[in-house]
C-alpha cells in the first residue's frame, strides 16, 4: 500500500506529496531532509492523507492533485470532497489497473 498526503506549511501553503509511510515521510519533512519546498516552511503539519493500492496510483493522485487550485485542496483536506471527486481521472486509472 501507498499513500497520498498534504501537509500544511508554516507559511500556510499546500504541499502534496507520496509515500509508502506518512509518519516518517513527515518527521523528514519536519527534519529538514525532506522536499526541497518544505524546508523553507517548516514545520509543516499533516492535513489529510488517503491510501491507495499501489505507489504508481499514489504518484499519478499526487499528480493530480497539485493540479488542483488551492480551494479544491482545502475542500479535499476538509473531507467536503473525496479523491475520486477531486480527481475523476484516477478513478478510470484504478479501473484499469484492477482489469490488468
């Protein structure tokens, strides 16, 4: 399994990422080491994360996901909205990928 995050930065901006453990994907955010973005903003804090079956379909959510304008970030990391409704494409690629 794998997982799709976001993180809220200091600065109060988005940042999406993936990782197979979100927990020490965030402690090496947090510890500098991580994202080149988010170490000019730290501390960052986890706002929401979802897991999918496989890491390609964490890596292609997490591209769609920074496709994203930030209200429909915020309206995902709130739960108003689910990845699928966010991200309908990725919904086609999980079909696909179940057929295979």
């Amino acid at each position: 399994m794998a997982y799709v995050y976001m993180l809220e930065c200091a600065d109060g901006s988005l940042y999406t990422g993936f990782a197979l453990d979100v927990e020490a994907r965030v402690a090496c955010h947090n510890a500098g080491l991580g994202a080149k973005y988010t170490r000019s903003r730290l501390p960052v804090r986890l706002v929401w994360r979802q897991q999918l079956p496989t890491p390609r379909l964490a890596r292609r959510a997490e591209a769609y996901i920074k496709r994203l304008t930030r209200q429909q970030k915020q309206r995902l990391a709130a739960g108003q909205i689910s990845l699928m409704q966010a991200c309908p494409q990725l919904s086609a690629e999980m079909m696909q990928d179940n057929n295979q």
